[in-house]
C-alpha cells in the first residue's frame, strides 16, 4: 500500500463494476447506512464478502495485475461518502507487508493463491519496545478474517504459495483520501524471538504510544 494521502475529490471516487462486485457494494451501503457500531458493521461485511468470494469473475483483469519489487493495492470501489473502501492486493510469491496495524476496521477474504499471516505482540518499556511472534495462520481461497481496533492488530500478510495471489479487503475508512489502511509501520528489527524476561507481559501498541 502507499504511506501518504492520494490527491482526490469525491467525484474520483472509483466505483466497482463486476456484477458480482456491484451487489455486494448495494449491501455493504446498506448496512453502513443502518449501523454505526464497527463491530456490527465488520462481522456483517466478512459474511458478505465470503459470499462474493466465490466468483470467479469477481475482479477485473486490471485489478489483479501485480507489480514486480512489492505487492500491489488496486483500489476498486470507495463509497459515494467515505463510509468504506475495497481494495484488491495482489502478490507475487514471496512479496510480503511490512509488520504494521490499522486505523480503521478490515475484513479481508482471500480470493486466489496462498496467503499466511504472522501475528506478533509488542513487550517492553520505556523507548525499548520489541515485538515477539506471537502466531501464524495459511489463508485459502474463500476464509476471510475480521478485525476492529483498538484489538491489538499488529502483524505481517505474504504471499505463502507457488502462484500470485489475491486478496479483498474491505477497510471502514476512504482509502482514497487515506492512501493506506496502516496505522503504523514496524521496522523487522524489533522482532525477537522471544520476551526477554519470563515475567514479561505484552503491552497495549496504541496505550504505548499515547503515552509517548
């Protein structure tokens, strides 16, 4: 994804074409409409999604081009006033985030290829914070995941498979104005392999850097 902000109006606003796509953007501005409870509205989404997922014909050929030195966001529809966006990522094997977490809630559905997320957890004080593995989990064509922060979110999506992949994620915010779901970036440096101390516990990243 691109760290800064994209140049755009309104009326630049990219909207889905597929069929399968414009059904689900009618339900997805339905329930944005009728709800404001993020959690509501997130695990409502995943369902939808999971549905739309199974069409072959869901992407256009221009949003499932990769790029050859990193993954590649296609932004494909963002809602007439900002409410969500969906975006196409697209990844040769081997391309991968960097660690990161969000700003807004994600549902996120794989649609072609092999996926795997690392998930960590941030330990430490003071201006000393690591981040230690904390799981992984392979994502196939058809699972979708959800998340909301303020849930510690903290993690790392590559390509795990032989092939290109693709995933669909729909983001509770205008990513067109946005330019990126990151909240923040982790350098791999602070990855450890381990707490420190066995008395350690992990800490809150966004009670961290409040306090900061």
């Amino acid at each position: 994804m691109a760290d800064h902000a994209l140049d755009t109006t309104a009326a630049e606003r990219p909207v889905a074409q597929t069929k399968t796509l414009r059904r689900l953007t009618r339900s997805l501005d339905a329930l944005v409409a009728a709800n404001d409870d993020p959690h509501v509205i997130a695990a409502r989404a995943g369902m939808l999604l999971g549905r739309a997922l199974a069409d072959p014909g869901l992407l256009e050929a221009r949003h499932q081009e990769p790029a050859d030195d990193r993954y590649r966001q296609h932004l494909v529809h963002v809602h007439p006033l900002g409410r969500y966006s969906i975006v196409a990522l697209v990844w040769k094997p081997g391309q991968a985030t960097p660690i990161h977490d969000h700003v807004c809630w994600c549902v996120v559905g794989v649609w072609r290829g092999l996926e795997r997320e690392t998930t960590y957890r941030l330990y430490g004080d003071g201006d000393s914070p690591y981040l230690v593995p904390h799981g992984a989990a392979k994502s196939y064509p058809g699972d979708v995941s959800v998340l909301v922060p303020p849930e510690e979110d903290i993690h790392l999506v590559e390509n795990a498979g032989d092939e290109i992949a693709v995933s669909i994620h729909v983001y509770g915010d205008d990513i067109s104005v946005l330019g990126t779901s990151i909240n923040h970036r982790f350098e791999a440096d602070l990855v450890r392999t381990r707490p420190t101390s066995g008395r350690a516990a992990p800490i809150s990243w966004r009670e961290f850097a409040a306090a900061r």
